[in-house]
C-alpha cells in the first residue's frame, strides 16, 4: 500500500483534517485522568486504550508494537478492537511502510498525530471514514503506535490528540499483565552488544571475528539480530539506535 497522507489528500477528497473545536458530550482531561488513574492498577490495558479513543472522539483503536512488525504474522498487535480481517489485510502494508522509514523519520514522528488512507478495497465497519490516525510514542525502549479509526466528517481535536499521545504511553508504561506483547523482552545478549560495540568503534566483520575468535557469518548472524531486535536497516542505523539508548 502507497500510503498517502491527509495533507497531500484532503484537498481531493475534501474530508476533515484536524480540528481544535470542542467535542460534544465528551469526557473532560480531568475525567480522563480519573479514569486512567482507576485502570492503572489492574493491569487493564484494553480499558485503557478504549478510554483514550472515548476521550479523542474516535471509534476504534489498534495498539501496534513497531519492532514487532513484519510482513507475515500478526505478533506486533498489542490491543485492538480494529476488526479482525482488517488487521489482517493492512499487515503487510504497515511492514512496508515501517521498513521504509529512515531512523530519524521515526524520531521524529514521536507524539506527532499522522493521518493516512487505508485501502479503497478494505472493508470498514459502517460510518467509518477510510482516513485514520496514527499516534507513535515510546515505553522504555519499545516503539508503540496507536492507530485510530473514526467516523466519516468527524473532526478530531489536535489538543485532545496531543493528550492521547502523552497518556498512551504513561498508561502502556503501567499495564504489566503477565502475557502483554508490549512488556516481552527484546534486550540484546551479551554477544549481541560485543558486536555492536565494535561496530561503534568503526570494525568490520572480519576484524570483529578475529577480535572475538569466532567466524565471520557468526558475527554477521550477531549483526543481523541486532538490526532485527532494533528495527534497524544498516549498521550505521543500529550504532545510532544503540548511542540513543545509552548501550555502547
């Protein structure tokens, strides 16, 4: 999928972008808060994500972890009420679209709401708009999106998705529950961080293999993981990751 943002589109297709008007019959930031506070501590995360579609006025929400995205297999799905087929057809494109983003691209897109088109041949649940929003933030080293589905001529609030944004991550930080895909562990071994911390000081692979006594396809292997583990596409994409998060 060729996905083509709102402000390239809304002049074709004429529909709303984003707003700053008042939401009728909305819960107010205080009401939220209370909300989030209560669901906290019971490790509820569904809850969680339902009240911050609630509160930003969409209908539908889809709670995807980055690193986990692929081209097959739907392991990258934290939470969602998106139907199901729709999930599954959009898999792939989300996996195209993540692996042709640079690392900065995806830094910068951190807490900034972006609107895209979901394909003229999914099927959508009735009133929803074709259009969607997506809402990138970080917990810890883990990359999390949160996409949101609304109603066609609906106007979403730029200052309610700011908080969204905000309160994703602070609720995912606390939803622990024992299988939670967000929570699983991707740290790199100890093999790995060898690797990458000679990577950092300019080696090649031979020279990292005659380094650490191993073959050379060994530490290839090593590299290969570590850009997998990051959502990274080259080693210089990996030794930024890796500067970033204070692991060399």
């Amino acid at each position: 999928m060729e996905v083509e943002t709102l402000q390239s589109d809304i002049a074709l297709k004429g529909r709303p972008f984003v707003g700053s008007g008042p939401l009728s019959k909305a819960m107010s930031r205080e009401q939220l808060i209370g909300r989030l506070a209560r669901l906290a501590g019971s490790n509820h995360l569904p809850a969680g994500m339902a009240a911050l579609t609630e509160y930003v006025g969409a209908s539908h929400y889809l709670l995807a972890r980055y690193d986990l995205v692929q081209e097959q297999g739907l392991e990258f799905v934290v939470s969602s009420n998106w139907p199901f087929d729709l999930v599954r057809r959009l898999s792939v494109d989300l996996a195209s679209l993540y692996s042709r983003s640079t690392e900065l691209e995806k830094c910068l897109s951190i807490l900034q709401p972006s609107f895209a088109l979901l394909p003229d041949d999914v099927e959508l649940p009735a009133g929803v708009s074709q259009q969607y929003c997506s809402l990138t933030f970080n917990v810890g080293r883990t990359r999390l999106s949160l996409m949101l589905l609304f109603a066609d001529g609906i106007i979403l609030s730029q200052d309610r998705l700011r908080d969204v944004g905000l309160f994703a991550g602070y609720y995912s930080s606390f939803a622990r529950a024992r299988d939670q895909k967000a929570e699983r562990d991707f740290d790199l071994t100890e093999r790995e961080l060898e690797c990458l911390f000679w990577i950092a000081e300019g080696k090649t692979s031979d020279e990292i293999a005659m380094i650490l006594g191993i073959s050379r396809n060994t530490i290839n292997n090593y590299i290969t993981s570590v850009m997998r583990k990051t959502a990274t596409k080259t080693r210089s994409e990996a030794i930024a990751y890796a500067v970033r998060n204070n692991l060399v």
